[in-house]
C-alpha cells in the first residue's frame, strides 16, 4: 500500500468513525427529545424533567454498549465527549435558538445539567467496562 492510499484510507475511517459517533449521540439526543416530549404530554414539567434526567444514562449507557462492541470504536473519553458534544451541539442551536428561541432551558439544573452530566459519565463508563471485559476475555 503506497503512503498517499494509505493516508486516504485513514481519512475515509477518520470520517467514517464520526459518522457512526456522531449519529450514535443523534441517536441518544433523539430518544431523550422523545422522553420529554411523551413527559410533558402525560404529567407535568417537573416530572418530564426529572424522567428525563432519570432516561438519559439508560438511553446513553445503551447506545455506548453498542457503540463499544464495534471493531474501531474512539476511546471511551473521546466517545464521551463527541456522545456530550452532539447533545449540546442540538440544544443550543435547534432547540433554544430556533425552537424556542430562549437559552432559559439552561437555566435548570434538572433539565438540562443534570443530564448533560450523567450523558457523560455514562457513556465514559461504559466503555471502560467494555474495554475491560474485553480485556479480561483476551487474557
């Protein structure tokens, strides 16, 4: 393999691998959206708040066991970090900006900290499990 295919190849993996990081956190955003949404409609803000931050670590920590079962899954902090990433990226700009149109959500620790906290500790958490069972089966 020639150096130039080589570096291509990395490039094609480098921006498959944020593909599949990125929609694995679109994902994640997308079920939590969904959670306060039915919330919101069946009981009462706080409540939705509160499942919300209750839903997000088993919606993140699932997403992650599937995401650190790939062959060429990004480390668990990096994976942390672009899941956390993805989820801010879409309530600055989609939800408080365009939606609606207020950055006020920010002000809930509940709603919108709370979970932004446990998005990243589970998803960091979980790959460290993954990467030490799978270390533990290699041995």
């Amino acid at each position: 393999m020639s150096r130039g295919t080589a570096l291509l190849s990395a490039r094609v993996a480098s921006t498959k691998g944020v593909a599949v990081a990125v929609t694995h956190g679109l994902v994640g955003w997308v079920l939590c959206g969904a959670t306060m949404s039915v919330g919101m409609k069946v009981t009462t803000l706080e409540a939705a708040l509160i499942l919300h931050a209750l839903a997000a670590p088993v919606i993140f920590t699932a997403l992650s066991l599937v995401y650190f079962h790939r062959l060429g899954s990004w480390s668990p902090l990096c994976t942390a970090a672009a899941f956390l990433g993805v989820v801010v990226f879409m309530d600055v700009f989609l939800v408080a900006l365009l939606i609606e149109r207020s950055f006020r959500m920010f002000e809930s620790i509940v709603g919108t900290w709370l979970p932004f906290l446990v998005i990243f500790f589970s998803t960091w958490w979980t790959g460290l499990a993954v990467r030490r069972a799978a270390h533990r089966a290699a041995v």
